[in-house]
C-alpha cells in the first residue's frame, strides 16, 4: 500500500475530445491505486472546451491549472510539476498512450530502486515501436541516437512517461526553461547534471492517434533546440558551480 501522495500532471492542448474519458480513467486508476492523490490537468492555452470539461468535475482531487496563449508542452509539464503537491510526481500525455496503468509500474519502480527519477523506455520494449509509421521511427531512432551522441547518455527522452520524487522535481522543473518538444532532452540534461540516479521501465504505445508532431519540420527544429539546450543547461549549471 502506497503512504505517498502521488500527483499526476497530464498537459493538454485542445484536448476536448479526450480529455473527459481521461480523467475519469485516471481518476478511477489513482483512486484504486493510491490512498493519497491528486490529479493536475495543465493547459496550454486550449482553444476549444478543454478548461470547460476539466472545469465540468467536481473531484477534490483534481486540479486545473494553465495559461494563454499556446506555448508548448514544455511550458505545460512545467506549470503542472511546479504546482505538485505529491511526494511523488509524474506525468503522462493526454491520449495515456502508455496506458493508465504504466504510471503505478513506474512509480513502483522509481521505489522499489530507490532513485529520484523514474523513465519510460520504449528503447528497451519488444515491442516499443510497434505500428510506429516508419517515418517517425526513423526521426525517433536518429532522435536518440543525436541526444547519445551530445549528452553521453542513452534514455529514451522523448517517451512521455516520467515520474519523479518532489526533490527532483522541483529542482530539475525550476531550472527549465524550454518550451516546445525537446523539453525532455532538456530535462534529462539538468537531471544528469545533477546526478541524480535514473531508473528505466520499458513500455510499449498501447492508445495510438495520430501525432500532433510534423515529423520532418519538428525534427529539423528539434535538433536546433537540442544543441542550443545542451549548451545552456551546461553554462547554468556552471554558474551555480554544479559542474
């Protein structure tokens, strides 16, 4: 039995069409699987009846945070984190691609090894790519293929499954700064900055949809962004004498 209150952040943006069903799998999850929880759904500047359908629940447990205009999941996943109040804290996309039951196996992870940061890996699943388009399984392979080659590590960064102790958390999350698609890289950096052990749970896309991410035009920027993050992180990091 978990004693942790556990917080899950999902971010969203236009998300109407989903995000009802989201909620009531995730509350339903977390209420079986944790006597302590919240759940923090962060907007990123939703156009449609995101804010409105979050707004629709009366659940103590569930909280609504976010801001205008549309920033970039970065910008969400920060603003959710930040505002934790669990112990714990993770995150998942909107479409639980993962599926709902990956965040209690990840947090049962990140404990059971005793480290502060818990990642999924479909690096590591048999089956972590199946029925991937082979247009973006090849930007995901060179993706982290790129991330190894410049930050001497080989997690699967982009998986949208991470979970944290609020240690971790808030010390990696106030150090961000970055607001589009390569804020995991950004992430991954700040946490290997600052040595914090890192456990992997494979995992495999069990919800597909079609992805808001232009693969070729999103590549091309995120690999702009993911040299610019790695030169930042290491001149902030520097500053505060933490290398």
């Amino acid at each position: 039995m978990q004693s942790k209150k556990i917080t899950l952040v999902i971010p969203a943006y236009n998300e109407a069409s989903i995000i009802k069903d989201t909620i009531e799998t995730s509350l339903s999850y977390l209420e079986q699987s944790f006597p302590e929880y919240e759940l923090i759904i962060s907007d990123d500047g939703s156009t449609d009846e995101t804010r409105a359908i979050v707004e629709s629940f009366s659940n103590s447990h569930l909280r609504y945070v976010g801001h205008m205009p549309n920033r970039g999941k970065g910008s969400a996943v920060r603003e959710g984190i930040l505002a934790a109040k669990g112990d714990i804290v993770a995150y998942t996309d909107a479409d639980l691609a993962y599926g709902i039951e990956a965040v209690g196996e990840l947090i049962q992870k990140l404990e059971a090894e005793g480290t502060e940061i818990a990642i999924g890996s479909r690096k590591l699943h048999p089956d972590g790519y199946k029925d991937y388009p082979a247009i973006r399984l090849l930007a995901s392979r060179f993706f982290s293929f790129l991330t190894g080659l410049l930050a001497g590590f080989h997690y699967d960064t982009q998986c949208g499954l991470k979970a944290f102790s609020s240690k971790a958390a808030k010390e990696i999350f106030s150090r961000c700064e970055t607001d589009g698609f390569a804020f995991d890289f950004e992430v991954m950096m700040i946490a290997s900055g600052l040595s914090f052990p890192v456990a992997q749970l494979p995992v495999k896309i069990v919800n597909h949809r079609d992805s808001k991410v232009r693969v070729v035009r999103d590549s091309i920027r995120m690999f702009g962004d993911i040299i610019c993050i790695r030169r930042a992180v290491k001149k902030r990091l520097e500053r505060e004498n933490l290398l």
